[in-house]
C-alpha cells in the first residue's frame, strides 16, 4: 500500500481557506474520506487563521495530505499561537466553536503538536469504509 502526499502553503487570509478546502478536494479525488476530509480541513484552516499568528500580516498556513486508499491524513500547519485547541462549550445560536468537536466525531484521530521552529500542527485522519474489511 504505497503512501502518496501532497502539500500547499496559503496566505494567512481567511479567503484562502477555500483554496485549502479545493486542494484537498482535488487530492483527494474519488477516496471515500474526502467529504468529511474536506469539512475538518475547512475547521482547522479557519482555526489557523483566525487563532494563530498564520491570520497576521505576512501570515501563512501548510495544508500537507498524505494519502492511501484505505486513509487519508489531513495537517495543518499554522505560524503558532500562544493557546493550545481546546473543546469550546458554545450555544446553539452560535456561529463557531464547534471545529474540535467536529474531529471528535469525524476522525478516527486526531491531534496537535507544538513545532520546535514554527507553529502548531493539528491533524486528522480519516478512514474508507472500506478500512475495516
């Protein structure tokens, strides 16, 4: 099973969370994860952007897919912040805040670690429904 990857580093804009959804979109072609691939990279490149130092002027986030046919694993990589994500608790007329819980239930995993040289990288796998058999 060979592993394919394929990465992109955008302006720190939140239009260009578009252009990381269509990047793995694209990627991803016809893999039975790239729905719920193309959701959580939406959540966690707006995160990049809005909570991290990637929003800033000169700002930047990398989106790095890595791929088989059995799983796809999503990571974005911010300019870093000065939090960790958290799981927010948010109403139900609120706009945001619900990008963790997202990955809770549509990832078989996630996670986050801190870079030694740049940023934060949150990251999700998603798997086929094929995965099990």
């Amino acid at each position: 099973m060979s592993v394919q990857q394929k990465e992109i580093r955008l302006p720190g804009l939140a239009v260009e969370v578009s252009a990381a959804r269509r990047f793995v979109r694209e990627v991803l072609g016809e893999h039975p994860g790239r729905a719920d691939a193309v959701l959580l990279t939406s959540e966690i490149g707006t995160n990049a952007v809005e909570h991290s130092r990637s929003g800033r002027p000169g700002g930047s986030f990398l989106v790095n897919v890595r791929w088989t046919i059995r799983w796809a694993r999503v990571a974005v990589i911010d300019d870093g912040a000065d939090g960790a994500p958290c799981l927010q608790r948010v109403g139900t007329g609120s706009a945001g805040g619900r990008g963790v819980a997202l990955l809770d239930e549509l990832a078989v995993r996630w996670g986050f670690s801190r870079r030694s040289t740049r940023g934060t990288e949150v990251w999700f796998v998603v798997a086929s429904m094929e995965a099990g058999s």
